[in-house]
C-alpha cells in the first residue's frame, strides 16, 4: 500500500492537474523579459525595425493597422503561434476572413525576423515578434505601452478553414461574439475592449453591404444607422459596384490614432459595423462601452486584455518550433 506521504503527493499532483484544466491553456513558460539572458535584444530589434518603417516612409504608420489586427487574427485562430504567417495553397492566409493582411505588415514581421536570426539564430519565434510588434504598433499609433510575456512556440499547421470558422465577422450581435471570445478563454469585457482595436483601423465593403443593403434578410438598410451616416456609407459601397479596395475608418470619431474615440462614436450610433454598435445597443455592454471613453482606463485595460490574449493557445515545448523562417515550417532533421 501507498504510504501516507506518497498520497499526499499525488493528490497534490490530480489537485494541480485540475488546477491548469481549469484555468485554461495559460503555459506557465510565458513570462515578462522572456529573452532577456537568451537574446536580450530582442525587443528592441523588433522596435526599430518597425519604427524605421513607421519614421521612414510616408504613410508608414499605417502598416501598424495591419500588424495589429495580424496580431488578433493570429491568436483568435487555433492559438498565437504565428500559424497565420504560413505560405501555403490552404494555408490560413488563403482565408476570405485573411484576405486583406497587409503584405507591408507581413514584409516587417519577416525583416525583424532576419535581423533576429543574425543576432540570435534559432532563439526568438515568429509568435513572439508578432505579440512585441503588435505592442510597438499601438505605442506608434499614440496608444500606451504595456509589457508582453514570452516564450511562444511557433506552429507547424495552418488550415484556411480553422480561419474561417473561427474569427469573429463584422455582422455578429453581443451573443455571438461573446460565445466566439469564450472559445478561446476571454471573457465578455474582453472581447469589448479589444475590439477597441478599431479605433485604429479600416474596414472594407463586403463586410458592410448585408447592413446597408439587406439586414437581418430584409432588403432594406439597418433602421439604427443614422440616415446621413447610412448615405455616406453607401457612397463608399454602392450596392452593386463596391470596390473592396476601399478602405473606410472603423473609428468616425478620431480615426488617426489609438485612442478611446471608437467608442464616443458607438454612443452617437457610428458603429460601422453591426459587431460594432451592437457593444453600444446591448445593454449588458454599454455600461462598459461608457466607461472606456474615458481615455486612461481604455490604454490600461487594452493593455490587460492584449496580455490575456497573448495566452490563447499558445504552443511549448515538443508542441511547436522556432522557425527559421516565418513563412515555412523548418526542414525535418
């Protein structure tokens, strides 16, 4: 038989194991100055790659749109293990819900990654320069600094359909992006405050037609969209001759930097997007939507919740790589 103090040392091992089931997959690898010892430079390697961009060419900062949302649309599918920069004909760069990446987005991850492998060659993932990338981005677009763990993996699979199945789309209600956000761990206030995200960045016209032209399969144009607002969106997408090339803000209220405006424009119905104003019509997120005005809360809790959102899914150990090069999985030995 089992002595006392062998049982209380694997009821301490099945106590630990149900800890981690429930509280999710948050590796407890990830931690703050992460490459510190390994390649302490690493940070800043990525900060001047980008900022060279953001300084050097003009219009350079809005590449930092793109790396934003790359960084969401990493992470929301499958986990942030930079599955989303895989080449590849099925890959989850294929996916409709993909296909306006910005390539000069994707250029900056891979230039920071080749300077990261002539200072430390096979140290930093392609996950963990997205997630610091995707910080310098909101700090660059006027946003506030917060600090990123890591310690992320890099994946070796990428389906367009795991794209297309999970990320969230410009018609869904509260319910449904609650239930999406759920799947991968976040809460309710954190899917609103991420989504203050589209205080910095545009939107096309596919996303849109259903609301102007046919909401909820009525024929007819969403009756919440103020009339003046409803005829300037149609001017960028008319009904039968949208050109998805158009770009348009998600924030009508102060469209040029990141900051709380997106949601001033949600309390005056400017929502673009039906996913947008219903953070605002639903009762249950307005409170929240109201208090995120103000400016400070918003860079503190947009901090937090880009954090959190660092955790979903990421890979450790055995489970991933750290790839050579962030378009490819590495050779097998």
């Amino acid at each position: 038989m089992a002595s006392d103090g062998t049982r209380t040392f694997l009821l301490f091992l099945a106590v630990l194991n149900l800890s981690n089931l429930v509280a999710g997959s948050y590796p407890t690898t990830l931690r703050d100055n992460y490459y510190q010892t390994s390649c302490p430079t690493a940070e800043a390697v990525v900060k001047k790659v980008l900022t060279d961009h953001f300084n050097g060419v003009q219009f350079g900062l809005i590449a930092a749109t793109g790396i934003i949302r790359l960084a969401f649309h990493d992470c929301h599918v499958d986990g942030c293990d930079a599955s989303v920069l895989l080449d590849g004909p099925n890959t989850e760069k294929k996916a409709e819900h993909n296909g306006f990446l910005q390539p000069t987005s994707l250029d900056l991850i891979d230039k920071a990654k080749a300077k990261l492998e002539k200072v430390c060659p096979g140290v930093v993932s392609c996950a963990d320069i997205i997630a610091y990338a995707a910080r310098d981005s909101v700090v660059a677009a006027g946003g506030g600094s917060f600090k990123v763990e890591g310690g992320r993996k890099d994946g070796r699979v990428s389906i367009a359909s795991h794209a297309q199945s999970q990320l969230p789309t410009g018609d869904m209600t509260v319910d449904a992006l609650t239930a999406n956000f759920k799947s991968k761990g976040l809460t309710r206030d954190q899917m609103v405050i991420l989504s203050g995200s589209h205080t910095f960045a545009a939107g096309h016209c596919h996303n849109l037609v259903k609301r102007l032209y046919n909401f909820r399969g009525t024929g007819k144009t969403d009756p919440s969209i103020p009339p003046a607002f409803a005829a300037q969106l149609k001017s960028f997408c008319p009904k039968k001759t949208f050109n998805d090339t158009i770009i348009f803000s998600l924030d009508q209220v102060d469209p040029l930097s990141f900051e709380s405006g997106y949601y001033k424009a949600l309390q005056q119905h400017l929502g673009v997007f039906t996913s947008d104003q219903s953070l605002y019509d639903d009762t249950r997120t307005r409170p929240l939507v109201n208090q995120l005005t103000s400016n400070p809360l918003f860079q503190k809790k947009f901090g937090d919740a880009m954090r959190a959102m660092g955790r979903v899914g990421v890979k450790t150990g055995s489970n991933g790589e750290i790839r050579k090069n962030c378009r490819h999985v590495n050779p097998k030995a």
